[in-house]
C-alpha cells in the first residue's frame, strides 16, 4: 500500500477553461442518435448519460475508452485518474462487480464550458429495499468526447450502499476493503487490470 500511495498521481483542477473549452465548440455535432463525437447539444450529451446508467447497464459496451478523450481527467471522492482507457476501466469495473448497479438522473443544466448533471446511484438489497446515492457531476468536454469529469457525493454512503446491496461480495471490514478497492481501481493500473480480467473471465474480484 504504501509504495501505490506514492506513485503519481494526476493533478487536481477545477472546471476550468483548458479542462473544459467552451461547449459551443466541443459537443460535436447532431448527426443520428446522441453519442460520442456527436452530441451537439447538452440535452442530447444528458440523454446519452441516462440511457447508458439505465439497467440492466453493459459495462464493456457503455464505457469505451473512445467515450474519452486521450487526456481526460476524471475527480471523484476516492481518487482521480487521466487518460480514456483508465477512465473506461474505471466504470467498466464498477458495473462488473456490481451488475444490477444502476443509475437515475433527475435534472440537468448548462453554462459555457461545462454540464452539470444531477443524479443517483440506484441498487436493491436482497430484501428489495430501493438504496439511492446522489451525486453531482460536472461534465466538460473536447471534440465532441468528455475530457472532464467531477464527482461529489458521499464516500461512506456509496460504500455502505454497496455493501447492503452485495453482502456477499464482502468480508470481514468490508467497509474498508472496498474503499481500498476503488482506490485501487483508480490507483493501480496492475491492480485495476487484474481485477478487470478476473470479472470478466470469472464474475469475481480477486482477493486484496
């Protein structure tokens, strides 16, 4: 742990105007179904976000790295990470560990240069109890693919909801073990492929 906690990590940066050109110029354009490269407007760019968070969620076919663009920088409370095929890995692993993970979005809004998005991470215990997260999302973006993402919600709510929600996923300090987890996925690029392959060839993660 301590020799992952020292290896560089990416710069923070608020929304500013290098992470995040104006809008006008950088959704792409309108041509067919809203999609990267081709949102053209911030209400198209919401109803791709939404549709790819509806369940059941296609974690390899929702999140390519092409979604990206090569320096994206992507901020949340665990960690922040750059470039588009850890950004894709990153939401790839969260939706193969957590299948029936979800995501509901209520509301957007839009300025020059970015997006922000209100939404919430959606899950159903074994009891069918409904678990929801909010999050707050600030989006910006270059030619037409994201280049910028901030995340605010609540660290220890998500993971406790995790937990309630996938009991069987955990053991002993669980709370811990999957902090650790999605630090790691950030963190660690061995780490984050190792456990990558495991859920794809075996629906597992590998032990920490």
């Amino acid at each position: 742990m301590e020799a992952i906690a020292r290896k560089p990590a990416c710069e923070f940066s608020e929304p500013t105007e290098d992470c995040c050109p104006p809008l006008a110029e950088n959704l792409g354009n309108d041509e067919g179904k809203p999609r990267p490269g081709h949102f053209g407007t911030a209400k198209r760019f919401n109803q791709w976000v939404t549709r790819i968070w509806e369940p059941p969620v296609h974690p390899l076919k929702s999140f390519s790295p092409n979604d990206f663009t090569p320096g994206c920088l992507m901020i949340d409370p665990f960690s922040r990470m750059c470039g588009a095929v850890r950004c894709s890995r990153y939401f790839q692993l969260l939706f193969l560990a957590f299948p029936e993970l979800s995501g509901k979005h209520y509301s957007w809004a839009e300025n020059r240069n970015t997006i922000l998005v209100y939404w919430a991470f959606f899950m159903k215990t074994d009891a069918n109890e409904t678990i929801v997260v909010p999050s707050i999302d600030i989006f910006g973006f270059k030619d037409g693919r994201v280049n910028y993402r901030l995340a605010a919600f609540d660290r220890v709510a998500l993971t406790t909801a995790l937990i309630r929600a996938y009991p069987q996923r955990f053991i002993g300090n669980a709370a811990a073990t999957l902090q650790t987890r999605l630090w790691l996925w950030q963190a660690d690029d061995e780490f984050a492929i190792q456990d990558h392959a495991a859920l794809v060839k075996h629906k597992k993660l590998q032990p920490l």
